[in-house]
C-alpha cells in the first residue's frame, strides 16, 4: 500500500483503500508484466475490477455504481498506479471519460442498458475527440455528422483513440452546426455500425492500453443515439475533461511514488564500495529531493480532491493540479531509473516503464500549454 498519512481521509476510505491494495497486490502487480508485453489485460480483469466496484465509484446506483466522494478515485488510482503501470489505468478505466456525459442524459434512450453493461465490466466504453488535424482547438473538429432522415450520416477520423479497437461503445465528438463551440454535438456510436472501422496505432508507452485511429465513412447512426441537445455537446465535452484532468495527476502522483518506492529498496539493497548505495550521499540526499516533492504534491492533490468534494474547484486549479503532478514525474522518473542504474533501462522494473510514459500525462487530456493557457485565461489575468 502506498504509504501516506493525510487529515483529509476517514476510516472509510482507508477501508477501501486496504481493499484495492489487496487486489493490486494479488491480481495485478504478479501479472502486469506480461500484460504489458502481451499488449492488452485478460477480460476477467474487467469482471474482478467490476465486482469490486472499481469501476462505480461514484456513478449513480441503480446504474451499478455506488455514491463516493471524490477521495475513493483518486484513492484507487493511486493504489492502482502501484503496479507502474499506466497502461493499466487508462485500459481499465476508459470509460471514465467516455460515459459521464452518457450518464448526464438521463433521457437517452441506450443510457441505462450501455452504462449498466459497462460498469459490470461486460462491456467497454471509449472517449474519441481528438482528429488527426489536431486535438488542442477541440472547438474547431472537423468531423461531421449530417441530418439524413432519422439518422445522422458521420464522416470524417478520429486518432489516439484509448481502447479505439476494443471498445464496444464510443462517445464521439461531432459537428452537427456552424463553426466553433457553439456546433458540435455529443453522439454515442456503436462499434458495428455501418461505415466506421478502426486501425491500430503503435506508441511509446501505455502498452497494454490499445490506440487507435477510427475512420467514420458515411457512418450511419440514429438521430436518437446524440447525448444531449443538438450542438451542445462542449460543454459536456468541457466538465468531462475536468474529471480526466484530475484523475491524470492522481496518476501521475502514484506512478512517481511508485518509482520513488522502487528507486529505495533499490538503494537499500544494491551495494557499491562495500556498502548499500544509499550510504552515498549523493544518492539518499536525491531520495530526500524525491520524497519531499511528492509529498508536497500530495498535499496539493488532496486539497484540490477536497476542494472538488466541496463543489468549490475552478477548471484552472485542475489544469494547474494536472501540471504539477506531471512535472512531478518528469523529475521523479528519470532519478528513479538512475538510482536503478543499468537495471532502471531494463524492462520488467517499473522505472523503466514509468518513465516511458511520462511524456504522455503531459500530452493527454490537455496538454501541458494549453493547461497552462486556460488556467491563465480563467484566473481573469488576460
Ligand atoms: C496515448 C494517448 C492516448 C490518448 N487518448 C485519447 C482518447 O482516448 N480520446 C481522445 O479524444 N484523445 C486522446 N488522446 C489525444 C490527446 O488528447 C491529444 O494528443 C492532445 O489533446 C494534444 O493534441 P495533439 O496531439 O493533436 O497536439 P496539437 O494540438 O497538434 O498540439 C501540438 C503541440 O502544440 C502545442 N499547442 C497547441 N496549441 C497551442 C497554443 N494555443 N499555445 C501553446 N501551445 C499550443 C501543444 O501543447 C503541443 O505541444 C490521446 C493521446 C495519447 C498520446
């Protein structure tokens, strides 16, 4: 269990997270390994992770998921982060970011049959906003979706899809009106529908996470599969990214912790000169820099996490948040690996893994400037 002491935790959350730190260290952390060498988890892990309510935390009963404070993900995802892999958690959670907007339509015909389906682990859910002509200026997607009838006619890509090939359901940003914000529209696509088909894209990390490019050529959906009024989707598409942002830094918070962990017994074991290498200077004052910064990190996550719990979070302290924390493990994995020496460029320890994916947590779901812009523009500085 990752080791921490915080004002903010009550017994209940300490309960669960005793429970998630058994199921990481006895389904997961033996396993993930060859996982990620494999490229993809075995499909009982979505029913073990379900049953243990993993995936409800904080999604609406009667849909399978349980009322939970913002404490129990970032929680999970911490203890998760233990195993050092981030593949793992973009995997297994996709549907974090792809069926909250679902959830909010409680009119939509399919919500209840596919959220229900997806938070019982049978079936799979992806986010697809990003286009290949780029992914910061969301407001300007190309994809379009035209009115033929009862159906809307789709056409046009998508790219760096998570879980784009194995999803069963897709929540697809679309244009339905004019240009800019004000015309784009939420729809939710099936994986057979006629015209959509998907490739998979190779990466530097996040291995046992598929990517994807999908294709949507004169893709047929009915009218009645859109999430939300027609061209109101951004702001769905805006709250959404909130939640991603701060389930990023838990992350990247936990898989820094987890390099910080292993980079210790590492220290504590490997001898050079005669002694353990923790009995170098050098490398218990880099271990001292280390533990200072993530706990200070910390400290910040939760009182964001509290402030969100509060209904007082602003968009800019979850844009500043997800910096820190990425930064974070910009520092924490490369003098993890180092600490590690040779061992630290070796696969199987999870420095070498964290630190191939770190670049991603700066890129996905906001990059790291334009987090930087809108923190700035919302402050009201501009
Ligand atoms: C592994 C992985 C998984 C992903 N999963 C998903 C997913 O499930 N669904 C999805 O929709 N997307 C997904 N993405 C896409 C991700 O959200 C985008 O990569 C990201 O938003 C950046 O878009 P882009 O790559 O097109 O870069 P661009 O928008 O082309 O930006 C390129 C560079 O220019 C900088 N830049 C752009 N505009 C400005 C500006 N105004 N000021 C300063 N700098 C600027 C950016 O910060 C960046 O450094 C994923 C990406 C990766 C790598």
């Amino acid at each position: 269990m990752a080791a921490y002491r915080s004002i903010y935790l009550n017994d209940e959350h300490l309960a669960f997270r005793d429970s998630v730190a058994r199921f990481v260290d006895e389904q997961i952390i033996p396993h993930i390994n060859q996982w990620e060498e494999d490229g993809g988890l075995p499909s009982e892990l979505y029913q073990q992770a379900a049953e243990l309510g993993l995936f409800g935390i904080g999604y609406p009963e009667e849909l399978g998921g349980f009322e939970a404070d913002p404490f129990y993900k970032v929680l999970s995802t911490i203890e998760i982060s233990r195993a050092g892999s981030g593949g793992l958690m973009a995997n297994l959670f996709t549907h974090d970011i792809a069926i909250p907007p679902l959830i909010l339509d409680t009119q939509h015909p399919l919500r209840d049959s596919v959220c229900t389906a997806v938070l019982s682990g049978q079936q799979r859910a992806a986010l697809a906003i990003t286009e290949p002509s780029g992914g910061s200026d969301v407001a300007n997607i190309q994809t379009r979706a035209s009115r033929d009838g009862d159906d809307y006619v789709i056409n046009g890509s998508k790219t760096f899809i998570t879980s784009g090939m194995d999803a069963d359901w897709f929540t697809v940003a679309v244009r339905t009106g004019g240009e800019g914000a004000g015309g784009v529209s939420l729809i939710l696509v099936p994986r057979d529908a006629p015209g959509f088909t998907r490739t998979p894209l190779k990466k530097m990390g996040w291995w046992c996470s598929d990517t994807a490019t999908l294709y949507f050529d004169d893709c047929r959906v009915p009218v009645a599969n859109r999430i939300g009024p027609e061209n109101a989707g951004f702001p769905f598409i805006m709250q959404n990214f909130n939640n991603e942002r701060l389930g990023l830094a838990a992350q990247a918070w936990g898989l820094a912790n987890a390099a910080f962990e292993e980079a210790l017994e590492w220290a504590q074991q490997r001898k050079t000169f005669g002694k353990p290498i923790i009995h170098h200077q050098v490398i218990r004052h880099k271990l001292t820099d280390m533990r200072a910064r993530l706990d200070a990190a910390r400290a910040y996550l939760f009182e964001i996490t509290w402030l969100i719990s509060k209904n007082q979070a602003k968009p800019a302290d979850l844009a500043q948040l997800k910096n820190h924390c990425t930064d974070l493990i910009e520092y924490i994995a490369p003098e993890a690996v180092q600490i590690l020496g040779g061992a630290g460029y070796m696969r199987e320890t999870k420095s070498e893994r964290i630190f191939r994916e770190t670049k991603v947590l700066s890129i996905g779901g906001g990059t790291r400037e334009i987090m930087n812009e809108l923190a700035a523009r919302q402050q009201g500085w501009l």
